[in-house]
C-alpha cells in the first residue's frame, strides 16, 4: 500500500467483503477508520477487529443513497476521528 496522508479514511458498505477488507488494511497501514453500513450488526464487528488489532475505528450508520445521511456520516467520522 501506498502511502497515507494524515487524516481519517471512510470506509462504506465497511461491514462485509470487500468494504470490510478494505477498512481493515487501511487501520492495519494506521489509519483511524470511520466504518459506514447500513446494517450495524456487521459494521460493529468490522470497527471491533480493527480495535482488538490495536486500531482506532468507530461505526456510522448510513443509507449512503441518502445524502443527508452522508453528510451526517462524515460529521460522525470527523467529530469521532478527525479530519479526512
């Protein structure tokens, strides 16, 4: 992986498959993760592996076809982790 820039990542449809992998090797390359799904039961699970692995992540549940919902997932990411 390249790189990171500082800042947090947002990671949608983060928890299942590819969503899910993809949050979890961002936190393992450092950086905090906001996982954003629109069921909580997986998104949980996913911000619960990155933090048991020593990560910071925290779940926002979304209805990404939503915009209001997008704006208050990325509002949740950057009050609970930081700026993107």
């Amino acid at each position: 992986m390249s790189e990171l820039v500082p800042g947090c990542a947002v990671v949608t449809g983060g928890g299942s498959g590819l969503g899910r992998g993809i949050a979890t090797a961002l936190a393992k390359a450092g950086a905090p993760v906001a996982v954003v799904d629109l069921l909580p039961e997986g998104g949980k699970e996913t911000v619960a592996a990155i933090t048991s692995a020593g990560g910071r992540a925290t779940f926002v549940q979304a209805d990404v076809s939503r915009w209001d919902d997008v704006d208050a997932a990325i509002g949740g990411a950057v009050r609970e982790l930081g700026p993107l």
